[in-house]
C-alpha cells in the first residue's frame, strides 16, 4: 500500500519546496496531498485541511522564514496541522530551512524541535 503524505507549509514563496517535496514523495513511492490539489469543495478551508492531514499516513512540515496565517483559534495553520497530525499520531518529518524567522516561524521550529515532544 502506498502512503498518503500531507505536505504542510505556508504557500506563498513555498511553490518549489512544495513541488520538491510533491516530487520526493512521488520518488519514494508514496502519494502526495497538497492542499493546491484539492478540488472545490463544500468545506471551509480549515476543515479541508484538517480532513486532509486525517487521510493520511506521513505529515511532513516545511519551516521558513515566516510562520504564516493565523488562525481564529490563534495557532497557526501549519501548527493546526501538525497537531492534527500529532493528534492522529502519523510519522512526521519536518524540513527547516536555516534562515532568520519571523515569530510564527521561530514558534513552528521550536514546537518541532522540542526536546521532549519535537521530532
């Protein structure tokens, strides 16, 4: 069987780490999920999301320089995924570029990277 992996990152800027990462995981064997991919459907776009990381077997997060959009509940949108992903426990990778990082960015590394629940 091969796995479904979600690809979580902020979009804008992100279009070549997404596409490389569409392109390792389609290498590996495995099956991309990318929001960009999604159709129109009757859902908002958190709940597409959220359905999306819950469909899959692998979570990978991609961290650069800026943290992105915040949700209503105050968590960014990639750290909403990442703790539906951790929620659902799914083997999860994360990729961080080296860069100087905004807030958000510097809380996403952090949350990652914990010493007790990071990766």
């Amino acid at each position: 069987m091969r796995p479904h992996v979600f690809v979580s990152s902020v979009m804008d800027g992100f279009e070549k780490y997404r596409l490389a990462a569409r392109q390792g995981i389609i290498a590996a064997g495995g099956i991309p999920v990318l929001v960009e991919d999604f159709p129109s459907l009757p859902l908002s776009p958190r709940t597409a999301c959220l359905d999306g990381v819950a469909s899959c077997d692998i979570y990978i997060g991609i961290v650069g320089h800026r943290g992105g959009w915040t949700a209503p509940s105050g968590n960014l949108v990639v750290e909403e995924e990442y703790e539906e992903a951790r929620r659902r426990k799914l083997r999860t990778l994360a990729f961080v570029q080296d860069v100087e990082r905004d807030e958000g960015a510097a809380r996403l590394v952090r949350l990652f990277s914990d010493y007790i629940t990071g990766l």
